[in-house]
C-alpha cells in the first residue's frame, strides 16, 4: 500500500487531490490510503506515521510548505514531496527540500498522473539495494535483487546474477556481511541462496531454476522457517 499525505487549506482542491488519487488508484489497480491535512504543523507531526508521498501546498496559513518541508526532510530523507502551487517561481527554493515535482493551480488529471508515474519509479528505485564488488579491472555495481545466488570455491567467491556471474576474491563471510538485511540464506559453508529465486526442494537440494543447491541438514530447518517467514511478508 502507498500511504499519502494530502496537505490543503482549501477544501477544494483537498478533495480534488483526492478524488485523483482514488482514480489512478482504481486505473492503476494500485492500493492507496491518503491522508488529508490542513496546515504544514500538521504534516510535520503526522509525517512521523511514515508516508510514501507527500503533495502539499506551498502557500499555507500558518506553516508554510517550504518550511513544513524542510522540518520534515530533518526526519525523513526517502519520503517523495510534491508541491503544489499557482505561483512556479517556487521551483528554485524546491531544491534545497528535494522536491520531486510541482502542479501548478489547478491541477489537471493529466499532470497529476505524470508526477505520481515519477513519484512511483523513485520508490521502487530507492528500495534497491547495491553492492560493490571487486574485479580485475576495477569494481562493478550489483543489484541485490539480481543476484540469484552465491558460492565460493577456494578463495574465490561468485555471484551468480540474473545476467551474468561476477567473480571476486573475497570469502563467503565477506559476502554474507556484505548482503546482511536482504533475504539471502546460507545454506553451508559454500552456498549462499537468494530466497526469491527459490523454485521448490527435493530432498536435501533447493531448488534455483535449473540449479540445485545443497543445504546442510544442520541447516534444513532453519531454511524452510526463513522461506516461510519470507513466503508470508
């Protein structure tokens, strides 16, 4: 679910927000749950729930949005904000919030759409995670998500990504170190798999399309508790 903080003096245009919010939600089959604030106070206590999105009005009665803004950047760095405003001068104080976008007054369906397209792509863009990774000429840039599993063979370790297998000289505990917080399982002391390539089991083997991994039978248990655990996020 996508939460929204919706932030308008103006009962108007609030439900304007809204009612294109429960659109793109419906177009998009996309879940949304907007939230609506009058004032910039209030968005700065009520940015503590954690919103994905936040569209708020730069000209407010008692707390301004450039100044809301700024209170909310100092706890939250991800949150996407997108102004909205009838005058675009705006846009160069904008930087220093590290807004994503502005509507300009009145906000059509179209220009709504753009912004909350880009306001989408940065989510799913910040949630990756990377890794640096060490080779002969230089170093290469892993997304975690791609790698479908890891091994090691002497004191050489390979990831073996979903376009190609990148080899390091580094060891096993380096790389589970280095892939801490993903959803990775060491299987034994040579296998580290990616719990979303997980295709089934067979006896003592994980499935990884067309590879099968061996899990140590010390480690079994502990595996099938991790896909589970994984399987029901």
């Amino acid at each position: 679910m996508i939460k929204i903080a919706i932030v308008e003096d103006n009962a108007e245009e609030r439900q304007l927000i809204k009612s294109f919010i429960e659109r793109y939600s419906k177009e998009k089959n996309i879940s949304c749950k907007a939230d609506l604030y009058t004032d910039g106070d209030e968005i700065v206590e009520g940015a503590r729930a954690g919103y994905d999105l936040i569209i708020m009005d730069i000209e407010l009665p008692l707390l301004n949005g450039m100044d809301a803004a700024e209170q909310i950047r100092a706890m939250d760095r991800d949150v996407a904000i997108i102004f909205t405003t009838h005058n675009p001068n705006y846009a160069i104080r904008g930087y220093k919030v590290q807004a994503l976008d502005y509507l300009l007054k009145p906000v059509t369906y179209s220009a709504f759409e753009d912004v909350m397209e880009r306001a989408l792509r940065q989510r799913v863009e910040s949630s990756k995670k990377y890794i640096r990774v060490r080779i002969r000429s230089g170093t290469v840039k892993l997304d975690t998500s791609k790698i479908r599993y890891v091994d090691v063979l002497d004191h050489y370790i390979c990831y073996h990504t979903s376009e190609a297998d990148i080899k390091t000289k580094a060891s096993m505990r380096e790389a589970v170190q280095a892939l801490e917080g993903e959803p990775f399982f060491q299987c034994n002391k040579a296998f580290l798999v990616n719990l979303a390539y997980v295709d089934g089991m067979t006896g003592n083997d994980i499935i990884v399309g067309t590879e099968r991994i061996p899990v140590s039978r010390a480690r079994k248990k502990a595996f099938l508790q991790a896909m589970n655990e994984y399987l029901t996020q």
